[in-house]
C-alpha cells in the first residue's frame, strides 16, 4: 500500500503534466481564444487628391534638387490673404489669395499646381488626411529656369456640386503646391515634389459663420 508521501508525489507529477497540457492547447489556439481586431471596421482614410484631378493616375518621378553650385527648387510664400488668425468660413463662399517666389535650378522648367486642401477637425494641417477643395485658374502654371514669382487665388463655394463632402463643415484648410513635369504617354501625372512647404504654416481653422 502507497504511502500518504508517494501518493502526494503522485498528485504533484499529475497536475504539473495536466498544466504541461493545457499550456501547450492555449498557446496553439491563442489566435482563436483572443482574435485581433477587424481591421474592416476601422475608420477609412480619405483619399489625399494634392490638386490631382480626379481620374488621372499619377506616378512619381525623383529628378536631381539642386545644381552643380548646390541650390535647390524652392518655393516661398511671401503673402497670404486673409491672415490665417482669421480662420475662414464653412458656410459662406470665400476666397484665399497667395504671393509666392519660386527658384527653380533642376529642370528648363516645370508646371507650378496650387491647391486649396481641407483638413480633418483637431489635425491643424499636420496629417496626411486631406483632400482637394479647390485650384488656382489655371491649375497648372509654367515657370521657367531661375526666380520668378506668381500670384494665385483658391475660390470656394461651400455645398457647390462637385465640392468634397469628406470632412463636412468643420476641420481646417490650407494651401500648398506642387511640381509636375506633366503626363507621360498614359496620361499620368508626373509628380516631381509635393507638398512644397510646410502646411502648418498657412492653416486656417473652419468657423460656421
């Protein structure tokens, strides 16, 4: 007959083997005692247009920057109306206009594409969550070898057909450029360098009024 001992030994190897067990069953079916999350009912990101006209597909291209002296392209923006401190309506057609100074030492020339875009509520211009609400006539400006400088004006008209309903009437609105060398034989865009300056910079705030 076992001893009270032998019997508690006996215990102890058989619990520790059924942990062995149970461990071994959890871990080979983690994925299904603790699943991820859908990743189908997280939020969709807006499509970020950058002035692209819809239904052209674009492609990028990353020419040289900068000469042989070492200057680069630039673009600067030496005025901005109305001041950004003023913010700009959500309800009332309203217009932005621009100053800006261009150097451009990497190409004979190039096409200058301003665009209006709006930004989600709470980003401040600092997301890549935006999209297209308006452009400069003509959208697409030619700017030579050198220094120059261009004037361009954005005019929105709020619940116009056409206009994006993606972020409603609240959310933040900025402008900002970008250079294209032009379409290829597909009639893609060719995007030299987005995004030409800092949108943080000239951001106005959405205000009903």
């Amino acid at each position: 007959m076992a001893s009270d001992g032998s019997r508690s030994v006996t215990i102890a190897v058989a619990i520790i083997g059924l942990v062995g067990v149970l461990g071994s069953a959890a871990i080979a079916n983690w994925d299904r005692l603790f699943p991820k999350a859908r990743t189908e009912n997280a939020e969709p990101t807006p499509p970020k247009a950058s002035g692209i006209p819809e239904g052209k597909p674009a492609v990028k291209k990353n020419p040289p920057e900068s000469s042989d002296s070492g200057e680069r392209d630039s673009v600067e923006v030496l005025a901005i109306t109305p001041p950004t401190s003023d913010g700009l309506p959500s309800t009332r057609p309203y217009a932005v206009s621009l100053r800006l100074r261009y150097h451009l030492v990497s190409s004979d020339s190039v096409l200058l594409v301003p665009f209006l875009e709006q930004y989600a509520p709470n980003d401040q211009c600092a997301s890549r969550r935006h999209i297209t609400i308006a452009s400069n006539d003509p959208s697409q400006i030619t700017i030579k070898r050198g220094e120059g400088e261009v004037s361009v004006v954005f005019k929105v008209e709020p619940g116009k057909k056409g206009k994006t309903d993606e972020f409603g009437q609240e959310g933040f609105v900025a402008p900002n450029a970008s250079f294209w060398a032009g379409f290829d034989n597909q009639g893609r865009v060719i995007i030299l360098k987005e995004m030409l300056w800092d949108s943080t910079k000239y951001c106005y705030r959405l205000t009903p009024n």
